[in-house]
C-alpha cells in the first residue's frame, strides 16, 4: 500500500512540477527522488513498516509475491530513470508530464502484483494501458508515432474489452469477484467458467505481447520514442507477466489440466513467430521488439509450469530480461543510425560502450555466467518438473539456439567491422558509469542467483 | 406472462435489433443514432431491474454525451465521399469465421449453465437504489472507488500531453 499511494501522489507532484520548476534538472532530479522513495517505501512494506493502514475489504493482498516483484519493478525503473531521463527531454515539450504518466503506470503495475479481486486487476491493466497510449504517441510530429498510438489504442481497448466479457462470465459462475470464491467454485467447473477463463487468457496474452496476439507488439514498439520503448518493454511487460501469473496460479489453478495444453501451444508460437521473425530484421528495434516477444515465449514458460521453480525463475527472468534490455536499449538511444549497419566498428570508437553492450546482448542470447541464461536455466527446469511435455522444452532450447543468431549480428558488427559507428549525442561519465553497475548486476545474478532469490523468502 | 416479461422481451428485441442496425448501416451518422436506440434499450433494462440510478447515469452520459460527441466528431470529418477503403474478401471470410467460432463458444457455454434462477431480480430488489448504491460504493468498493481516479487523472494529463500546442 506504500508504494501505491505514494507513487500516486508522486504521479500528482510531478505535474504541480511542471509548472512550478522551471529548469528540467530539476524535475528531473524530483522525479529521480520520488522514485527513491518509493523504491524505500515498498521494502520498508515487505518488512512490516506500514506507513498506511487501509482496509481493502479483501481486494488487494500485499504478499511476498507482490511486494518482491514491486521492489524488482521499482529498482528497474530506478536504474532506467538514471540512464534515461535525459532523452527523455527531447521527445516533446511536456517532459514533467511524461513522469506523471510515468508514475502512474507504476500505480497500475502495484495493483496487477497485488490483486486479489478481479476488480482490481481490470484498474491495474487499465491504469497501466491509458498512460501507456500516450506515452506511444507522445512524438507527435512523427507520423510512425502517431500510427503506433492509434493501433494500440484500438487493440487494446478490444482487447480489454474481451477480458471485460471473461469476468463477466466468470462472476455470472461463481457470483463473485473475489478470487478465493473463484478457486472455490473452480472445483466443480462449468462451461461458463471455461469460456470465461480462456477470455482472460487471451486478454492476457495480448497485453504480454504472446503468439498469435502479437501483431500490435513491433509497429508499437518500434513507433514509440525509443525511451518509451525501454520502458514499456521492460517494466510494463513485467508487470502483465506477474498479474497473469497471479491470476492463473490461485484463481484458475484447480483447472490447471483444463488451460495446459492452451498455454503449451501458446508458448511454442511466440517462440517461433518471434525468434524467426527477428532473424530478418534490418532494424535493431524492430529486432529488440521482436526478441521482447520471444522472451515472453521464455517468461510464458512459467505459466506453463506453475510450481515452485517456475516462481522463483519468474523473477529471475524478469529481473535479468529488464535489466538487460534497459541497456541495450540506453545505447540504442545515443546512436544515429538504428540499424545493423549503425554500430559497424562501434567498439574501435566507443570500447566501454561496446563491451557493457555485449554482455547485455550475451545476457538476453543465454549464455553462461549471465543472468540471462540461469534465468533460461530456471524456466526449463520448471517446465521438466511439470513434466509429459519434453516436446516443448526441446522446441524452446532450439529456439533460444536461434536467437544467438541476431544477437550475435549486433555483436559481430560491433566488433568485426568497420565504421564509424555516429553517435547522436555526448556519452556523459555518470551514464557510463551506470552502465557499467548494470552490468555487473547482470554478471552477478549469473553467478550468484541466490543475491536475488534470498530476498524473496527472508 | 406478466407485464415485466413482455417489457423485457420487447427490450432485448429492440437491443438486439437496432445493434444490428448499427453495424450494418454505411453512414456513419446513422450508425451512431441507432446506437442512441441500443443504449435506450439497455437502459429500460436497468429500469426493469429497479435499478434507477444506474438507468438515468446510462441515459445522461452514454446517450446523451458521448453520442452528442459522437455526431459533433463525425460533423467535423467530411463524409461527402466515400471514404471507406475496400475491404479484402478473404480478411472478410477470416473474420466472419472466427466471430462465429466466439459465437459458438458463448451459446455452447451458456447452454448449459446453471443459471440460478433468481440471479436478477425483477421489480422488488432495491440495490440498483442510489442510497443502496451509495452505501455499498463508499463502504465495501471504497479502495476500487478511489483508485479509478487515478485512472481519470491520468486520462486527463494524457489528453492535456495529445492536446497542449508546441
């Protein structure tokens, strides 16, 4: 409950800021401070300090499982807000605005952790989801923006329509919002219950970006400002992963033999459509758009999964894939040219830029000695405990196979070409530095899993 | 069958009908007056279950200002021609298919549901009553209250972010 609110009064303090403050240093450093104190706020929360008691009539439980993801999220927009806060200023004139919404969608990501009503989930994904809109079409000069928004805005809104007609379905069986109802009318289930479920599900798909609702995923992700990308692919994406966990894994969990096959099948999808698709890529956020959607493949895993492995190697997964991709992104940024060819002997120019780079893109390909491929490690290891579904974790092993491939093509160019890979704008020391934190996180969690697991228990 | 069922058979009727209406009208305008029928429809259902607050808030703001807005849209957009793009037959075919399997799923789902028998009630119940409605919305739904203003906030500084002149 400290997060919430606090972000929520953050959300309103950064738009009296606007007006208030005149240079951007300065909302800058309010929006950097706010979101300190939230990062705080939460942790003291997991540790008993409440600082608001509100009765919530049942509808929000803040347990371990929501307020460890909510410290991960803030953490991960901390870091993101230190690396890309600047660029932020040159999307458009309201740059006070834009943490506000910011702020907000934090608001949203607190209640999809923590619902405990279906009520609330639906107020998380929409307080999430309308910022977010915005956010995607807040380079409004530019038509690709402009178009990003559109489409988003029309898809997501049918989307959230379908999940609308999923809990009117379901509380038309169980009579009720509230989840620990569903778990008990989920034992004797009935047709309505099951079409009610499978509309959430692909409401749910859609806002994680899965295989075959994935369409708006790349046109979006590669209209918007890029800082927005960063964020929207890392963070928000999280944040939908851990609602939908939540939803399956208490609400729907007595009919786990009933969506297991669905989500089998989902998952194999996104991992082929968005691996193949990456492979021919020309642009590299366009690729990034493309590898977020097989990483969801990964993250769908754990769903599939649904045990004590697939918990904690949720967040692991998710901690390493935004971390990972916050950087990669915070470098695209700084380039002029967002294609393959752009970073052609990036490394010769730029060598630490290059070599935090690589370890991000080593991270997301899986390979040893980073987060990344622990975090595989932990999601397949799920999926064989599940067991009777060899078939899927052998198809994503291939998969993450493929996904060498267009990492490694950023890699290659960096190194093994030449050019003179420009650069948009001055690379600050403080940035670099931060970079370079980031990477030691990334190799850390790959050698020491446990410094973020710990946490999660004690 | 009392007077309760007929209204209600001529309700759905009307709803069914004039939604029909709506998605099947090339003009615009009129797709957005037979919407205004729909809504008038699904509002005397409101009525039907005593629930009058909820029937004159569904009157007021869908068909009095969202479809104002609606028609005041569509006014400023030139409609002379004929602006509709061909569709393709096949995205046609594709989309014809899948409502129909959404279709099938709905009917087979609530085919044999169990309905309990007294899920509305007609006439007598009186939580659709705005005191009832009060109590419950700033008692029990207090936190969902509050936090959908956070969600209005937020559509507004969006629309001052779309809006604002640079």
């Amino acid at each position: 409950m400290n997060a919430l609110l606090i972000s929520a009064v953050m959300g309103v303090l950064m738009m009296f800021s606007s007006f208030m403050l005149k240079s951007k240093s300065a909302v800058r450093n309010v929006a950097l401070a706010g979101m300190f104190l939230i990062l705080v706020a939460n942790i003291l929360d997991t540790y008993g300090w409440h600082l608001f008691n509100i009765p919530t009539e049942g509808m929000m439980h803040f347990d371990r499982f929501s307020l460890f993801f909510n410290s991960i999220a803030f953490a991960c927009t901390f870091i993101f807000f230190l690396l890309s806060a600047r660029d932020m200023e040159k999307v458009g004139i309201n740059y006070a605005e834009y943490f506000s919404l910011i702020f907000f969608i934090l608001c949203g990501i607190v209640l999809v952790a923590s619902f405990q009503s279906l009520l609330i989930l639906f107020l998380g994904i929409e307080i999430i989801s309308i910022p977010l809109y915005i956010l995607t079409g807040s380079d409004k000069r530019n038509l690709k923006s402009n178009e990003a928004s559109l489409k988003y805005f029309l898809l997501g809104s049918f989307s959230t329509g379908i999940m609308l007609m999923g809990i009117t379905l379901l509380y038309g069986h169980a009579g009720s919002f509230d989840i620990t109802v569903l778990i008990k009318a989920g034992e004797k289930p009935s047709s309505l219950a099951i079409a009610g479920l499978l509309m959430l599900l692909f409401a749910m798909a859609f806002k994680v970006s899965a295989a075959p609702f994935h369409f708006w995923t790349p046109d979006v992700y590669d209209g918007a400002p890029t800082v927005f990308t960063s964020f929207m692919a890392t963070i928000v994406k999280a944040a939908a992963f851990i609602g939908f966990m939540r939803l399956f894994s208490t609400a729907f969990y007595s009919l786990h033999d009933q969506w297991q096959m669905v989500i089998a099948i989902i998952t194999a999808l996104t991992l082929l459509i968005g691996n193949i698709t990456a492979v021919f890529q020309q642009s590299i956020k366009r690729m990034l758009a493309y590898s977020s959607i097989s990483q969801a493949g990964f993250m769908m895993l754990a769903l599939f999964a649904l045990n004590g492995t697939a918990t904690e190697g949720l967040f692991l997964y998710v901690a390493a894939y935004s971390l990972a991709t916050i950087g990669v992104f915070a470098v695209l940024i700084k380039m002029k040219d967002y294609t393959f060819e752009g970073f052609n002997g990036f490394a010769r120019h730029h060598p630490f830029l290059a070599a935090v780079n690589t370890v991000f893109l080593l991270s997301l390909a899986g390979i040893p000695l980073t987060a990344g491929f622990l975090a595989k490690f932990y999601m397949l290891k799920a999926a064989v405990e599940a067991g009777g579904f060899l078939w899927l974790v052998i198809f994503a092993v291939l998969m993450a196979a493929v996904s060498v491939y267009y990492y490694f093509r950023v890699i290659q160019a960096m190194y093994f070409k030449e050019g003179d890979a420009p650069v948009s704008m001055e690379v600050s020391r403080p940035f670099q530095w931060v970079l370079g934190v980031l990477a030691f996180l990334i190799i850390l969690l790959g050698v020491f899993p446990n410094a973020l697991l710990y946490w999660f228990y004690f | 069958m009392s007077i309760t069922q007929i209204l209600f058979w001529v309700l759905t009727a009307m709803a069914i009908g004039s939604s029909l209406m709506m998605i099947t009208r090339k003009n615009p305008v009129y797709s957005v007056l037979w919407l205004i029928m729909t809504f008038f429809a699904i509002s005397g259902h409101y009525l039907l279950m005593n629930a009058q607050f909820l029937f004159i808030v569904n009157l007021i703001v869908y068909t009095g200002a969202i479809m104002v807005l609606f028609l005041y849209v569509l006014m400023l957009i030139d409609l002379r021609h004929d602006t509709e793009p061909r569709k393709n037959k096949w995205l046609k075919f594709a989309g014809a298919v899948a409502g129909g399997c959404l279709l099938l799923v709905i009917v087979a789902a609530l085919k044999d549901s169990d309905i309990k028998s007294n899920v509305v009630q007609t006439g007598e119940g009186d939580i659709g009553l705005i005191a009832n409605l009060g109590k419950a919305l700033f008692n029990e739904y207090v936190v969902p209250f509050e936090i959908s203003s956070i969600l209005f906030l937020s559509a507004m500084v969006g629309a001052v972010v779309i809006g604002k002149k640079e």
